[in-house]
C-alpha cells in the first residue's frame, strides 16, 4: 500500500456547475427544456447535436452555438468538449448522450467491432477495451469547468414475473434512460420527461427539488437551480478538459486492448512467455507514444493472421517462420508490405 498523506476537513458547500440529465421519449421537450435551463445559467451556449440537425429548429427562439455529430465514439464527445471550454462558452447540453451508448461508433458499437477484431464471441473480453474509454467520457463531463446539460432518450422497460396463477406474465416497469444502467445517478438532477411536458424529479442532491412534478419546466425552475448552485463559497479552477486530450483517451484505450491481444496470442502459443512479458512491459509503461502502440498493434494483427493462415495450412512451417521473423523486425512500411502479402496468402 502507497503511503501518502490524508486529512479531514470541515465539509462546506461551495459553488458549483450544473450536472443536469433530462431524460425522455421522442417529443417529450428535451431540447427545448434543456435550452430554456441553459438560458438562465449563461450568456454564451453552446450545443452538440446528435439529432442530425433537429436542434436548430430552436435557434429563433434561443441563441446558441450548435456542433452536429454524425458519428458518436466518445472522443468526439471529448473532443467537442474540450472545444466548449477552449472557446469560451459558459453551458454546455449535450443533445444527445444516448448517442454514445447505441448510435454509430457508440459504446454497443466498439463492442461489436472489438468482438469482431478478436474473433471472439465473449462479449465480456470485448468490453475490457471499451469500458475505459466510456468511464472516460463520464469523468470528462463531471470534470468540465462548463454548466453541463444532457438528454438521454427512454426506452420502455419490462420483467417476466409470476402471476397468481403461477403463470409467466410480462410487466411494464417504466422508462429507463438509453444508456449504460445507473448513469444517471451520476448527476446532481435528473429529470424524467412525458409527453405531456411534465418533468419529473427522479433524483437530485437538492433537496428542494426532491421529487417535484413541474408542468412544462420554466424560467422559474431554472432560477431555482441557479440559487442553489451560486449558494457556497467559491470552488477553486479545475484544470481544463483540453489538457486531458484524445491522445490520451487513445493510449489508455490501446492499452487495454493490446494486453487481451497480447494475453490472446500467448494462450495460442503465437508467442513465448518471455516475449509475452517484453511485450506487457512496453505497452504498460505510463509514458508510452500512441505511435509505439499503434506499431503493436499492426504487429499483433499480423501475427494473429500469420498463426491463422498456418492453422488452414496455407503456407508451409518454413515459410511461415520467415514471415514471422520479418514481423517480429520490420518497422512500420515493412508491416504495411506484410499486411499486403498476407492477404493475398489469405485471399488465395
């Protein structure tokens, strides 16, 4: 155990950003509830936009900067963030988050393709890679100097339970956001939306909201939240989210993916022990170029496809220990010409 230094302190409120999810079915007010909150917290907003364009359809009602998504991996989120903070901007919605969970690229996405990548159809291995860029993405809205607003759209949800009669009925248990389960306990208000444009508190951490029911939200909820966050003594500046980059998020993301190759190719006596522990010392070494991770990467890859080629016995022993040797010391233009010989070894 690390010994580092630890004290207590007084707890006091200090002011804060808003961390509002507003979650709903199709129609139920979302964006325009969310730009109605996001007026009253500050001059200067601004949009990302999921919904292929729909949030402009507000703009003569509200001013706003808007930037449209048309494929949703984390890092554009990150990304997009990190550009709010840089130029200036005071509130931030993200219209919607959903996206990122079930839209081209999203989270279910990554899965999908990893499971793919690594011919595996354990789903479990396939989330170690992706489940770090999605905490990822949370902890960078948590972390934002910005006022953050995001809507999520609502699925209905269902149980198979045991009538009186001992017969398996199927009941309707209510709306749950399209999003990885319990991601709304991570904001300080979540409001559900109906189609009557009737919000719903489902949980906050102020207390005067604790589950309110407000007909068609207005100016007045939004002065509510803005009081109780401007109530406390002044929080120090966190660091801004541009210092904390897609280069980032990309090494730690590769990381994770390159021990289960690396742990893969082992367990398939692709490489010895030895090399396996070279490897795993290299690729977990904190100050690591995304570049050396990316020339990992193409080497894995072909290693995977060379072991395959030799399991369909289309090239011989001997020629396949000439290929390796080449991977195992090529540098990156010499992987690019291997990659191009095995699939034409593969093709034939």
């Amino acid at each position: 155990m690390q010994n580092q230094d630890f004290s207590f302190e007084k707890a006091t409120k200090t002011k804060c950003k808003l961390r509002m999810a507003i979650i709903g079915p199709s129609g139920s007010g979302k964006t325009y509830t969310s730009l109605l909150l996001a007026k009253e917290l500050g001059n200067n907003i601004a949009l990302i936009d999921t919904e292929r364009g729909s949030a402009r359809k507000y703009s003569d009602i509200f001013s706003f900067s808007v930037l449209e998504l048309d494929t949703f991996h984390p890092d554009n989120y990150m990304q997009a963030i990190a550009l709010a903070e840089k130029e200036g901007f005071e509130v931030l919605i993200i219209d919607s988050l959903s996206h990122a969970w079930n839209g081209t690229n999203g989270a279910l996405d990554l899965v999908d393709k990893a499971a793919a990548r690594m011919k595996t159809s354990n789903s479990f291995a396939a989330w170690r890679q992706v489940t770090p860029l999605h905490n990822k993405l949370i902890d960078t809205i948590l972390k934002t100097n910005l006022h953050i607003i995001v809507t999520m759209r609502a699925k209905t949800e269902f149980s198979l339970e045991k009538n009186e009669k001992g017969k398996t009925v199927i009941r309707k248990i209510g709306l749950q956001p399209v999003q990885w389960e319990g991601l709304e306990y991570e904001f300080d208000i979540c409001g559900d939306m109906d189609l009557s444009n009737t919000m719903t508190i489902s949980k906050t951490r102020y207390s005067a909201l604790h589950q309110s029911m407000i007909k068609k939200p207005d100016k007045e909820l939004a002065l509510t939240i803005r009081e109780w966050l401007n109530n406390g003594e002044p929080a120090q500046k966190k660091p801004s989210t541009e210092q904390e980059t897609k280069p980032q998020t990309e090494i730690t993301l590769l990381q994770v993916q390159l021990q289960d190759q690396l742990k893969d190719l082992f367990e398939t006596g692709a490489i010895t022990e030895k090399k396996r522990d070279e490897y795993f010392k290299k690729i977990t070494d904190p100050n690591i170029a995304i570049g050396l991770l990316r020339y990992f990467e193409k080497q894995f890859d072909l290693i995977h496809k060379l072991f395959s080629l030799t399991k369909e016995k289309k090239i011989s022993s001997e020629h396949k220990s000439e290929l390796y040797r080449r991977i195992m010391s090529s540098g990156m233009k010499g992987l690019s010409t291997l990659e191009n010989e095995l699939q034409k070894l593969e093709a034939a």
